[in-house]
C-alpha cells in the first residue's frame, strides 16, 4: 500500500507547497501517515484539503485532510499500529471506539501537519442521522464539558445536530460540528451574545461580516475544563473575492502556493475565537466531491 502511485503523487504535491510556503517537509513525517491509509487516495470518492491558519501557534505550519477509506475500518487503530501517536490511558485513546459503539458513523478524516505529524481523526454522521449532544455527553470518555454546556447547545437550536466528532490527540480535545446550524446563531448579536456567555474575546467587525455568511460552526472542548475551548464559524465559496472580508497576506500566499485539482476550487474559510482573540484560517481542496461534509 505505501509505494501506491497516488500516494508517491499527493507526497510529492505536499512537498513542493510546503517549500512555496517555506514550510519545512520531511518524508520521515508525512510519509508514514499518507502510507497507512493509502487505499483512500485512489478510491473514486477521495477527498483531500490542504488548510493554513494565521494563528501564532500555527505559524510554520501546513495541514492536511483527506477521507480514508474504507470506512468501516477504525483509523485510530491504524495510526497505533503504525506509530503515527503514541498509545495512551488518556480518555480521548477510547473515545472513538465508544462513539463507534453507540452511533452510526458513516465516515473518517484523517488531519496531519507536514510539521506536527498525525493530529486528528474525524468521525462524521450521515446527514439524515445528525447525533444528540445531550446523549452523546453520556458517553463515559466523552469530555464532561459537553455535558456542561448543554443548555447553551440547546439554547441555540444546535443539541440535535451534530454532524462530525474530531478528535484531536496531541491537544487532548474534542471539536464538536453542528450542521444545519439555525440561521439566528449568524446573525451580528447573537455572535457577540454567545460569545459574551461563553467568555470568548469581542469579535471584530471583520469576524461579524463573516459569521453572517457563515454555514456551520463548531466548539472545542477539553477534560480540563467545563467551558468551551474555542468557537469557530466558517464559510464556503469557490472564490474567495466573494467573502465579505479581506484575506490575510499568510492566506493569499497559500492560496497561489497549494494546487486544487478539477472542476471549481472550493474553499472553507473560517475565524476561531478563543478568550483571547481571534484567527483565521483556510481550507483549500484539492480533491473533493459533492456530498462530502464542510468543515474545517
């Protein structure tokens, strides 16, 4: 599976954005990671994204996401035994196999830096099967700040609608997608009200234009604390001069940097706030197909 023609392909692609970007790329990296699930770069349903962020502690930094196939395999499972993370007594080490034995997951991300190595794995529900955030607190590894903030979820119209589960293994949290997200949590005050009650940083003018474009949302919630992490809220296009908000210098260079293959380009773009302040970021596809989940 490691010498596929697809994988030799797609590394070669990684390295030659990383270097436009002046990320450094190392094969003993990225390699292993595009090798352990290279069935998923020649299946006819292959999708993968690259995506940068203007963050300080992203800085330096180019990611990658692609859809593994098949599907019914465990990923986590896959990166244990190919030393893509370390095994660990961590709650999050048996998260993704309890989730798998109360829903119907219908399909995996997998996310790497070219830096960072092996990040996330992502569990996503069909759309007609969206999951409860109140049953899914239930779950005994689950952090216990989703149960925390249930009444904000269901405030918000958003407890019956969560589409993708990401799991971020270095971090130690959980990113928690809702799809079908009411038109009224985009709207100028009910951003400033959520994040006021949730103590995230003021949003800026530019991030309010943003947010009312926006098509979904997602929390970032951790073990260590009740509250939420982070909010992020994002927007989909196929060409960028349509966002309501300017693109920063460290975006525009990756957009002329990172290849997109067939059809339209497709972009994600989205602003996190965190109590203190704000980033962007971008997600630029390059293989991707209708009916795949947006997110970012």
């Amino acid at each position: 599976m490691s010498g596929t023609p697809e994988v030799a392909e797609l590394y070669s692609t990684i390295e030659e954005s990383a270097r436009q970007l002046d990320v450094p790329c190392s094969r003993d990296r990225v390699w292993p990671v595009l090798s352990a699930y290279g069935d998923a770069f020649a299946h006819p349903e292959a999708v993968v994204a690259f995506r940068v962020a203007t963050a300080l502690r992203h800085a330096g930094e180019l990611d990658c996401r692609f859809r593994t196939h098949p599907d019914d395999r465990d990923p986590y499972t896959s990166a244990i035994a190919r030393g893509l993370t370390p095994r660990t007594d961590h709650p999050i080490g048996g998260l993704l196999a309890e989730v798998h034995r109360r829903c119907p997951v219908e399909s995996h991300g997998i996310d790497f830096g070219v830096v960072g190595g092996f990040k996330k794995i992502y569990a996503a529900f069909a759309p007609d099967e969206l999951q409860v955030a109140s049953v899914l607190a239930g779950i005994p590894a689950m952090p216990r700040s989703l149960a925390a903030n249930a009444g904000f979820f269901t405030r918000h119209g958003l407890d019956d609608r969560v589409g993708v589960l990401g799991f971020d293994y270095p971090a130690r949290t959980v990113n928690v997608y809702f799809n079908d997200v009411p038109r009224e949590c985009f709207e100028p005050e009910t951003i400033r009200s959520t994040l006021r009650r949730t103590g995230m940083a003021e949003p800026s003018e530019q991030m309010l234009r943003l947010g009312a474009g926006a098509f979904g949302l997602y929390v970032t919630l951790g073990w260590d604390s009740p509250g939420i992490e982070r909010i992020c809220y994002a927007a989909a296009t196929t060409d960028l001069t349509t966002l309501p908000v300017p693109v920063e210098p460290e975006i525009e260079k990756f957009v002329k940097s990172v290849p997109y293959g067939g059809g339209d380009r497709k972009f994600v773009y989205g602003v996190a706030l965190t109590p203190k302040g704000e980033y962007y970021k971008l997600e630029s596809h390059y293989k991707w197909k209708p009916g795949a989940v947006n997110f970012i």
